[in-house]
C-alpha cells in the first residue's frame, strides 16, 4: 500500500469526485434548470422570491451521490478512529461525518413539498382547466394591538371536485364511442388567496405553462375550457380574462342569474338547472309546518339579491311574514359594526325559522355560529357549502338544518373511486399527497417524492370524519361531472364536422381555437350515463327539482345526510312538496314540530285584530259578536249565521233554530190556558147564579138583559185569548185581533150602557126631569150596536188594508225562531185599540159622575172600579208590550185581556154573587126597605 500513498493517489479522489459531481449538474442544466419562482402564501402581504429546483430527479441524483460520498467517508473514518496518533483526526471525521444523514434527511422532506406544485395533473391530447376553492386562510388574534397573522388552510370536502374531474375524465378515455384515439387530460388548481395568484395561475394555464415540473416546456395538450365556481362571482372574475379570448368558461356552482347575462359574459356557461323555484319551494316548506315569522339573512351579492325580492313576493303570496331581514357582507375579513343592533334585532323578532341564502361559507362561520340560539331551524339553500363549515358548527351548537339539495341521479362507480384514490396513484396529484401527510401523519421516502412510509395499510378517503371529507357525491360535484362529458360531446360533434380535422397521433396535435366549441356548447343536448339531461342553453334549460336533506348530527364530526323529502315544480299543484315529517331531526330544544309565530293563531270563535305599527302577523284574537262565529283558524272576519240558525256557544258553529210559539204545552202557556179557562168557568158560574135568581131585585136592578150581555161578553173575552195560544195560522191570526177587538168592544160598550141606564133611571124619579122618555125608549140598548159596528167597520177595514199574518222573529230568544202573528197595519192596530180605549174612557167617566147616587142596587160605583182597573190594566199594557219580544209580547197581551176581562168581572158581578149567595135576606123587598128606612134615620 505504500506505493499507492507515494503516488499521491488520494489526491486523485477530489477531481474525480468532483467531475462526477459537475457531470450530474450539467446534466440537470441541460434538462431542467432551477429557475426563478414566487411563493404567495408562506407570509401574509408578501410574495417571496425564491429558486424553483427544476428537475426533482436531478436535485436528488445530485443530493444522493453526495449522501454516498459521505457514508464512504464515514465508513472509512470509522474504521480508522482507534489508531494510536496524536494528531490523528478520524474521530474527529466519524462525528462530522455522521451529521450529513441526517441534513440529508430533513431536506428530503421540505424540498418534496417544494417542489409538488399546487396542482393536479393528468396528461391527454386536449385538456380541461379548472379553479377550484381549495385553500383559504384563517385569521387569528394575538394579544391587543397585534395584527393578525395568515394560516393557510384547505377545504378537504371540496377535493372532492377534483375527483370528479378525474373520473369523469377517466371514464371518458375508457368509452371508445367518445373521442375515439382522442385523450383527455385535465390539471386542477386552488382559486389562491389573492387575485394576483388567481390571474397569474390562469395566464399560465392559458399560454401552455402550467404548473408541472418541466416549466420552460409547453405542454403537448391543449386546453380548451376552464371550469370555475361554484360561486358567480369568482367566474365573473375569470370572464374578464377569457372572454377576452371568447375562451368558453363552464360555471359548476348554482345557476347564476347575473353570468346569464350574455352581453355580460359571452362566454360563460352554466352547467345548473335553474334556481327559479327555490324561492316557492322553500315556501313551501313554511306552509307545511304552519311557519308565519321567518326571517331572512341574504348574501350580499347579485344572486342573493336577486333571490330577496323572490322570496318576499311568495312569502306575500302566502301570507308568511318576514320577521327581520338582514343583508349580509361576503368579506370575512369585514367587520361588523353593527353586530350588537343586529344581534337584537334577530333576539327581539324571536323567530323559530331562519331562511338562509348565500354561497359564502364564512357568513355561517362568522354570523350563524354566534348568532343563532340553538332554538332555531335552519333552512338553508345550499349543502355543500354548510358542510363546509362542519367542523364549527359542531362547537357550537347541535342544530339539524333542513338544507334545500339540487336532485340529481347517483353516478355509479364514482364512490368506490373515491375508496381506491391514493398519491401514489396520482402522484401528480399535491392535493392528494397534502391529504395524506395532514390526515395520516404519511412521510415521503427520502429516495424519492413519489413513494411514501409511516403510511397506515390502505389508507383511505374513506376513513375521514365526515366534516373533512363526505362520500356522497355532492351539487358541484356532480356538475363538474356533467361538464366534462358536456366538453367531450361538443369536441366529439365538432371534431366530426370538421372535414379539414386533422388525426390525432404520429406526434402531430389537434389545430384548433377553444372559441370554435361556441356553437356546440351553446346547442348541446345529452343525457348523461346516470340519466339526466345536460342542457348548457339557458333557454332551454329545466327547472331545477330539489332533495330536502337533514343533517343529523353525533359527537366527534360524525354525521348523517338524510333524504326527509324533495320538491318537484312539475307534480300537479298541491302535491309538489313531499315530506317525511317523522324521519326530521329538529334542534335539540324543540320536543315536537317547532312553530314560527309572531302572534298564537286565534282558533275558532275568535277573530284577529291587528296590532297597530306591526307586521300583519302580529294580532291580537277578538272573540266574535253576538250570532257570528269563526271556524277556522286566523280568519280576518267572523260570519254572521243565517237568520234560521244561530251561534252556539263557542262560536265556531251555527246552529238550526228549533220553533218556538206561546205552546199550550209551555208551562206560561198551560199557566195562561188554565187561567182562562177558569175564568170563563167562573163567568159561566155568575150566568148561572143569575139566572136561577132571575126574579130576585138584584138581577133586576140597572137591566138585567144588560147583566147577561156583559156576562156572555166576558165569557167570550175569555175564550178569545185562548186564539193567541198554540202554533199560529192566518186563520187565528185574523180572528185574534178582530174577536179580541170585537168583543171586548161588546163588553165594554155594555158597561157603558149600564152606566147610562142607572143615570138615566135616577134622572126620572127626580122631580123636575123629563127624560123618561130615554129610558123607556131602550135608548141605552141602541149604545151596544152602535159601538160594535164602529169596531165592526174598523176591523173590517183593517182587514180589508192589512191583515196580521203568520211572522217569525229569528232574534228575541238564542236559538229559537218564535211564529208568532204581526199585527199587519199597526195603525189600524192602534185605532181599534184607540177605539175601545175611548170607550173605556167614556165609560169610566159616566160612572165616575154617577158614582155617589142613593139607590141600594146602584152600579155606578162598582162601575166606576172596574173601569179604572180596566183603564190601568191596558195602560200598563202599552209599555210592558213595547218592551217585550217574541212569545213574551204574545203573553203579555194574552195576560192583559184575561186582567181586564176578570177586573170588570169581579168588579161588577163578584158584589152581586155575595149578596145573593151570602146576604140573600138583603135579595128581597122587605130586606130592601129596611134598609132603606135605616138609611133615612141614619144620614150619617
């Protein structure tokens, strides 16, 4: 070994490592140089300029030939480190040495995240673009008077998207119907943090740079659309780039009335059925659960604003009132002044029910979270996007949305892909890889960036909670899916049509301008390998039908989507809402179905009153008015019931009225019917006494023909008033009146006649008079006659004008409608009883002047009492029978003949019966001059 250290041998080892070292570099020169790139999201506000290494496989080709020249240097120095010199420095060697791993090491796994671009990337012949929001930053607080400071962080639900792309991509290059010896490719992106990432990543794409290793390299496919989304405004951003270019641009968010403005955005297409029933379906909704006071928080952004004016004319329509409408800021770095006032204002309406509308996931972050008490219902138009915001919610409150879900068929396969997608797969694929070191704690090899360790067996998509990643193929997801197979049937019709295409292969490309897709994009019309039909045409497109979702909520982010109903706008009116009411999850503060009122609504019986200043669905319940009732719930009015029905008691129904008339059966009625038959009884009895004491003075006395007339009079007033008792006809209506003004005429014309008998009597056996001639004339007969066919010629009249009839009233007792008789003319009513009142008045007064005349059987005073009982009994008839209603009107006037009747009987003929029953020794001559001789001794 000697010779070998005299010729300077080892001197030899730096050269030629040396040039091995230099031709491995100029290899990496001459392939792929490192080169100037910029990092936009390590530091908030700055974008650092750094060096991009180029070629990953030479950096470590040259990383790894100086790892091995440091563990034969350290093998060496270790195995010399025990020899015996002073100086001898393979110690010191060994623990230098020893430290290269491990800088090895740790830059393995730094530099294989530098050097995975932001990208998802597959090869093809034609390729597809698209601006996913995959990354955003959280903005945190430090102690007072700090500022804030940047977290990157990304939306693992939303990776979905990029699945979606691949698979459909995948399964187009598998169909050889489809772009037959034509591949499609694609490269995916995150919308970045700021605009100028977001430009400067469009750019690139557009000019053939795109983010893939070999960056001084144009890529050998073409690309010729971009997906974008699935908020408006963010393809709004990106049309202001590519319409320049009329670059067709495919929007996979909800359909956007703003981008459907073509003067706007030429070359925008929307790949959603349109939203223009949400705003009926969701109030729909509101009436199925009887939800009156709703309010409304709105994204501030055109498609929010363009919903608002939606949602107030259907909630109108239906009479749902808005309890607080509150139009929300889209910045999340944006503060709220007015958080305390908006805060209150959603307290102080306390509505049950929050429609929420918007895409922006931070308003659920920011606003809902802190804003809404767990006793609140959610109805949200979007699931994706509150999906998105899980993780939150969760640490809040345990809410179960009803979250409105654009219909659409499963897609086979695309689950079990999602369960087989792995980096190592897709190794183009930084999204993928970023899941895997975040959710599985995986590390890259240090040989290279492509294989993986510390990785968990089959590791899977799968295995997330489902607040970081959700299986079930979500809106935007399944609209990228359509997209695709859209941009494959416009490039197959279009590459068909063209005479001039030229074949694809032999390491020739495809010649043509994305712009020539226009025509196809705008007519195309397919149903896609689900089922549905792809429409891009907004003329033409369908109404979107919608999935009613709810999401039931466990511990530790674990979650289930379940389907409770959907809506149709094409089911036939009233059958176009279908829920499962038992399969809803509600917030945990409710124990069954929640309400939604401003007011408790007023239940049958009562009526609303609004409340003055308020909404109209803010009222108080009046109960109803006499006779009318509500049966319904929240009726403005109360009804009236028919005049042959009547209110019950609660008011909420009415009832038939049952007849009722002054019936003999009644217990007034029998009362009045006994009474008067008692009396005509008594009256037939004094007819008897006097005819069997015919002959006695008594009876002869003041005309005895006279007594028997007022007699049978009586009798028939009596009688007559059973003609006002039992179920009236026009036959008893006619004859009440006439007979009771008839014979009460006779009766009363007869005490009149007696009155005047007895003055005319005591006026002949005066000396100096000569009026026997009246007396003996039977001029007092002629009175009778006279006076009834005055009555006689009234009635008749009466009856010739207006007869009573048959009447009911429907109003003097609830519940009954009284038959009773109306009088008719009520004039005549009041002449005929005028008539006998002057009569009576006559009467009374010839009795009252003849009243203290000196004969033993004189009348006149007797007269005179039973005409002032007569007079009072009809003179309070008159107000007591204005006073009274229904069959107690009837009763009264019954009650008032058999008064007056019974008053001149007892009054004229009751004294008459005690002296002949009792005193009969007074019913003779000699009793009479006895008495008259008493009399003379004793004036006084």
């Amino acid at each position: 070994m000697q010779w070998l250290l005299l010729s300077l041998m080892p001197n030899f080892i730096i050269p030629i490592c040396t040039l091995i070292q230099l031709i491995l570099s100029g290899i990496w020169l001459g392939t792929s140089p490192p080169f100037v790139d910029t990092d936009a999201h390590s530091e908030h506000g700055h974008i650092i300029i750094l060096c991009n290494k180029g070629s990953a496989t030479a950096f470590y080709c040259v990383l790894g030939y100086l790892g091995s020249l440091a563990l034969a240097s350290f093998t060496v120095a270790f195995l010399a480190r025990n020899l015996p010199d002073t100086f001898n420095e393979a110690k010191f060697l060994t623990f230098t040495v020893l430290q290269l791993p491990f800088l090895v090491s740790s830059l393995s796994e730094e530099e294989c995240l530098l050097n995975k671009k932001e990208t998802a990337y597959m090869s093809g012949d034609v390729s597809i673009t698209g601006f996913f929001p995959l990354s955003y930053i959280t903005a945190q607080r430090r102690p007072p008077k700090a500022e804030r400071y940047p977290e990157v962080n990304y939306y693992f639900n939303n990776y979905q998207f990029i699945l979606a792309l691949a698979f459909a991509v995948e399964e187009i290059n598998k169909n050889p119907h489809l772009l037959p010896n034509i591949t499609m490719g694609f490269s995916a992106h995150s919308h970045g943090i700021s605009y100028y990432v977001m430009y400067r990543s469009l750019v690139l794409t557009l000019s053939g740079k795109d983010f893939i290793l070999n960056y001084d390299c144009k890529r050998e496919s073409q690309t010729v659309v971009t997906l974008t989304g699935p908020a408006g405004q963010i393809s709004s951003k990106y049309a202001t780039v590519l319409d320049l270019y009329r670059f067709p641009q495919l929007n996979f968010g909800h359909f956007d009335p703003v981008l459907s403005d073509h003067r706007l955005f030429p070359s925008v297409y929307q790949i959603a059925p349109k939203d223009t029933s949400l705003a009926f379906a969701m109030v729909s909704l509101m009436v199925h659960f009887s939800w009156k006071w709703v309010g409304l928080l709105i994204s501030e952004d055109e498609n929010g604003l363009w919903m608002l004016p939606q949602l107030r004319e259907e909630m109108s329509k239906h009479k749902v009132c808005i309890a607080f409408e509150h139009i929300l800021p889209l910045s999340f770095f944006r503060e709220v002044p007015n958080y305390v006032s908006f805060h209150q204002k959603i307290t102080n309406s306390f509505p049950n029910v929050v429609v929420i509308y918007g895409d922006n996931k931070f308003i659920f972050f920011n606003y809902f979270t802190r804003s809404l008490s767990e006793g609140t219902v959610w109805v949200i138009n979007s699931l994706s996007t509150f999906l998105s915001v899980m993780k939150y919610f969760l640490l809040y409150s345990l809410h179960a949305p009803l979250i409105f879900s654009h219909h659409h068929e499963e897609i086979s396969g695309f689950t079990n892909f999602i369960k087989t997608a792995n980096p190592s797969k897709y190794p183009k694929d930084y999204f993928l890889a970023l899941v895997w070191i975040r959710s599985f704690n995986c590390t890259f090899s240090e040989s290279s960036c492509v294989t993986w360790k510390n990785c968990p067996a089959n590791a899977s998509l799968e295995w997330l909670p489902r607040y970081l990643f959700d299986m079930g193929m979500m809106e935007e997801s399944y609209y990228i899916y359509n997209a695709v197979y859209a941009v494959a049937q416009a490039l197959h019709e279009m590459l068909i049509g063209q005479a001039e295409a030229q074949p694809v292969g032999n390491g020739r490309k495809l010649q043509f301008s994305p712009s020539q897709l226009h025509p196809f994009l705008k007519n195309i019309h397919f149903n896609n390998p689900a089922g549905d039909q792809v429409i891009l045409d907004e003329t033409k497109k369908f109404v979107a039908e919608y999935d009613i979702v709810n999401l039931c909520n466990f511990p530790k982010g674990l979650r289930q989507v379940v389907k409770v109903g959907n809506f149709s706008p094409y089911a036939p009116h009233g059958h176009q809402l279908s829920l499962s009411n038992d399969n809803i999850e509600w917030p945990t503060s409710f124990t069954e179905t929640p309400q939604s009122v401003c007011s408790e609504s007023c239940g049958p019986g009562f009526r609303k009153s609004h409340q003055e200043g308020k909404s109209v669905c803010c009222f108080d319940c009046i109960p109803c008015p006499v006779n009318e009732i509500s049966n319904g719930t929240d009726l403005e009015q109360c009804v009236r019931c028919p005049d042959h029905q009547y209110a019950n008691t609660e008011k909420n129904l009415c009832l038939l009225k049952s007849e009722s008339f002054l019936d003999s059966r009644d217990p007034l009625g029998m009362t009045l019917v006994c009474l008067a038959l008692c009396l005509s009884a008594l009256t037939t009895a004094v007819i008897g006494i006097f005819t069997k004491h015919n002959n006695t003075p008594i009876v002869k006395a003041n005309n005895r023909a006279l007594s028997y007339i007022l007699l049978i009079s009586l009798n028939c007033c009596f009688l007559c008033s059973l003609l006002f008792i039992g179920h009236p006809n026009t036959a008893t209506c006619v004859l009440q009146q006439t007979t009771f003004g008839v014979v009460f005429t006779m009766a009363v014309s007869t005490v009149l006649a007696k009155t005047v008998t007895v003055v005319l009597a005591f006026s002949v056996t005066s000396p100096g008079r000569r009026m026997r001639w009246l007396l003996v004339s039977g001029m007092p007969n002629f009175i009778i006659p006279i006076c009834t066919l005055i009555q006689l010629i009234l009635s008749g009249i009466w009856l010739g004008t207006s007869p009573p009839f048959v009447d009911t009233d429907a109003h003097s007792e609830h519940g009954h409608i009284i038959i009773l008789c109306n009088k008719g003319s009520a004039t005549a009513f009041y002449c005929v009883l005028g008539y006998l009142g002057s009569l009576a008045l006559t009467s009374f007064t010839v009795a009252f002047l003849a009243r203290n005349l000196p004969d033993t059987f004189n009348e006149a005073k007797f007269l005179t009492f039973s005409m002032l009982v007569f007079c009072s009994v009809w003179v309070t008839f008159l107000p007591v029978y204005h006073s009274t209603k229904g069959k107690t009107m009837v009763a009264v006037e019954v009650f008032s003949i058999l008064a007056s009747s019974a008053g001149l009987l007892g009054c004229i003929f009751v004294p008459k019966c005690y002296i002949i029953l009792l005193r009969p020794e007074r019913n003779s001559l000699h009793g009479i001059r006895g008495k008259t001789h008493a009399e003379r001794n004793n004036p006084f």
